[in-house]
C-alpha cells in the first residue's frame, strides 16, 4: 500500500466528491493519507473527511505561510490549542512561500518559528512549504534551540539544497507530479536523497503528475508518480511502496498505514 503523504482531499475543489476521491486512492493501491490543514477555515472540512476515514487518514495542524496575516498571533492561538486537542500527528503545512507574496516575510518568519517552537514542544514532526525561501527557513532554524523533525514538502530544490538542509537534521522530501514534468531536473536529485529518506506525495488538488498534467491532481494519480520515481531509481515498484512507506511510519509515528 502506498501513502499520500500530503493531500488536500478536504478542500472545496473537491466538493461534492470528496468520500469518493479518498475512496478513488484506495481502489488505485493508494490507502493512507496525510491531511496538512491550511487556514482557519480548512480545519472544519479536513476534520470532516478525516473522521470518516478512522485509521486511514491522519492529520497535521497548521497555519500555512500564505495565509498569515495581520491577525497572526490570534491564527496562532487557534492552532496552538487544537494541537493541543492530541489529534494531530505534525505540524503542517508551515514554513515560508517568497514566491507569491513577500509583503508578510517577517509575520511569516515569526509564524514559521513560533509553529517550529510548539511541533518541539509536542514533540511532533513538521511538514514543511518552501516556496523561494530556503534562506529565510534556515535562518529561522538557526534561531532554535531544538529544530523539530520534519518533511521538505514538494521539494523542488537542488542537490546542494539537500545536502544543505541536512547540515540542519536528517530531513525526509516530499516528491510529487513534479518530478515527471519533462522541464524539471528534480529526478537528478533522487539518488542524493536516497530511497529511504523520500516521501511519496501529490498536494492535490494542485501539481498532478504527467500524463494527467494540468487536471485536477487526485490521490489516485499518486501510482504515476511513483511508477517514474521506481523506474529513475531502477527499483521494482513494490519495493519503493515499501521503503516510503516505512519512511511515512518512522517520521509520522503511525503503526495503522501497513
Ligand atoms: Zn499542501
């Protein structure tokens, strides 16, 4: 069985086939789920689905970067006492995004570390968005006293940006449709991360793999992702479900995904 690592199944693109598209990833070999909350208003909807699906879906609490605001130590409030509910296996999606918007960097910085600060104090993973800003993160890092665990969500960086990160801590990377587009050197970065530090994903509803580049992105598509990633690595597909599997069970701590 392979697992999303991160999907956002919950959000109204998929309305009103939400149950379905879960159920669509389950029928495609696609059956365990990490649900990373955006906003304040995502969290009723991502919780929604979530507790439909009881040991198949687990869930990260977050305030991701695009969505701080002027309003952020009131965000931050909110996701501090639902982390504090014990629901949620990481911390997600944080970190900073330079690309769309860099009006907010510092607001961004300070919600990236304050959210850093509460995923050591829970002693839980963070699932990380970098967009542009692998600079900014690092220095937010280096402001720490314990940088937590985590996932460079929908890497898309280099292999001097791996080997750069892990001067920081045994990071994991999230791979997803990108790594099939044909304008993307991304699968040269495969060997260096290694099949036991990847993480499969797809971020839907955005990024879907080739041949379903430019649709809605879907769980499902998830098997063409990795059907590329096996065959750059020259493994058989089933041992790559195994390996990232286990990488998803060793960061997020789930015993139910097997
Ligand atoms: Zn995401």
């Amino acid at each position: 069985m392979f697992v999303d690592s991160h999907t956002h199944l919950y959000l109204e693109e998929f309305d009103p086939d939400k149950t379905a598209a879960v159920k669509r990833a389950i029928d495609a070999g696609v059956g365990h789920f990490m649900f990373p909350n955006v906003d304040l208003t995502t969290l009723g909807p991502m919780k929604d689905l979530a507790e439909k699906f009881p040991g198949v879906v687990d869930m990260a609490i977050g305030l991701h970067p695009t969505e701080v605001g002027p309003d952020r130590e009131s965000q931050l409030q909110i996701i501090r006492s639902e982390a504090l509910t014990g629901r949620y296996r990481a911390i997600g999606e944080i970190g900073m995004d330079l690309y769309w918007d860099s009006t907010f960097v510092n607001e961004q910085k300070e919600a990236f570390r304050q959210q850093c600060q509460l995923a050591a104090e829970l002693k839980l993973p963070i699932i990380i968005h970098c967009r542009e800003a692998l600079n900014e993160i690092l220095e937010v890092f280096d402001t720490l006293d314990v940088i937590p665990q985590g996932v460079f969500h929908s890497f898309g960086g280099t292999i001097d940006d791996v080997k750069r990160i892990r001067t920081y801590g045994d990071f994991y990377f999230g791979i997803n449709g990108i790594v099939t587009f044909k304008n993307s050197k991304l699968r040269e970065v495969l060997p260096e991360i290694s099949g036991d530090r990847i993480l499969l994903e797809t971020d839907s509803p955005y990024l879907a793999p080739v041949p379903m580049r430019g649709k809605r992105n879907e769980s499902a598509y998830m098997i063409h992702t990795a059907a590329y990633v096996a065959d750059y690595l020259d493994i058989p597909i089933h041992d790559l479900e195994a390996l990232t599997t286990d990488n998803y069970r060793r960061l997020f701590g789930t015993d139910s995904c097997r």
